[in-house]
C-alpha cells in the first residue's frame, strides 16, 4: 500500500511563502485555468507574482482572498426560519 502523504492546511504555511499555480489553485478548490483567467481579467483581484515566466502566488494573499469571499448567513434571533 502506498504510504499517504497529508498536505498542510494553507493557514499552517508561512504566509510569505510563494506558491506556483497549481498549488494555489489546489488550495482555493479552482483549476489553473481558473486562475490564468483572473490575472487577464482581474475579476477576483488575487494579488501575483510574476518572476521570469513563473508565476507564484503568495500565501497571504490567497488568505486575503478567502477572507474577502467570506459569506455568512445571519437572521436576527426573533424571525422564525422558514
């Protein structure tokens, strides 16, 4: 059997370490292309970094973005939830 290997959570990484694409696009649940298609359009506004031909991403600011996308429900206490 083939010995499994556990990958960090994201907010287990030191936030300035740089990430490539794939591996971001692991982290965020999206596909490379996802991502490819943020930088043209900057939908999203995830910040990158361009080195040579590499593209990286740094940890803290895909946390930003996870932050920023945040969504919670909230209901005041006294309306019934139908």
């Amino acid at each position: 059997m083939p010995k499994q290997t556990s990958i960090p959570s994201l907010e287990s990484l030191d936030p300035g370490t740089l990430l490539t694409q794939a591996q971001a696009a692991h982290y965020l649940g999206k596909s490379a292309s996802w991502l490819e298609k943020d930088r043209q359009h900057g939908k999203h506004g995830i910040s990158f970094h361009k080195i040579g031909h590499n593209v990286r991403y740094k940890v803290q600011d895909l946390l930003d973005f996870l932050n920023r996308s945040r969504r919670q429900f909230w209901r005041p206490d006294d309306e019934p939830y139908v």
